[in-house]
C-alpha cells in the first residue's frame, strides 16, 4: 500500500481480510490499540478512516457483501 501511494503516486481500492488490524485513531494505532475488521459493526453503514499497522497513512474502509447464488457465480467466473 505505501509503495502505490508514494512511489506510483495512485490513488487505490483494494480488498481487506476480514481479521486484519487497524486501528480507529493515529492516537490508538501508536498506543499499539488494534482491532480486527471482522468486529467493526459501523462499516456497514459508511465508510470508516482508520490506520493500518505497517501503513504509514489512514484509509477508509468499508464493508459491502455481495450475495450470490451458485448459478450467477458460475457465470460471472465463466465470462472470466
């Protein structure tokens, strides 16, 4: 993530695991205070500016589930 930010100077949307950490605060991030996404409830409504350890600046993060059944999944991976 830094280097596209810094180095390639782009702007990026990437997908998250669920268990990975961030923190709510530049003030909890450096207090080492992280919590895995999976136990954001707010991220469902709105996006969220957080920190990510290792990252040296904030992100937003939002959930968005996408529900599929098996026979739509099969043709969105067959035009692949």
């Amino acid at each position: 993530m830094n280097f596209i930010k810094h180095k390639c100077k782009k702007h990026f949307i990437i997908a998250l695991k669920s268990n990975r950490l961030v923190s709510l605060s530049k003030k909890d991030l450096l207090a080492g205070k992280s919590q895995i996404i999976d136990s954001l409830k707010t991220i469902e409504n709105y996006p969220v500016r957080c920190w990510i350890p290792g990252v040296d600046f904030p992100v937003l993060i939002y959930s968005q589930v996408f529900n599929c059944d098996s026979d739509k999944l099969k043709t969105i991976y067959k035009k692949r």
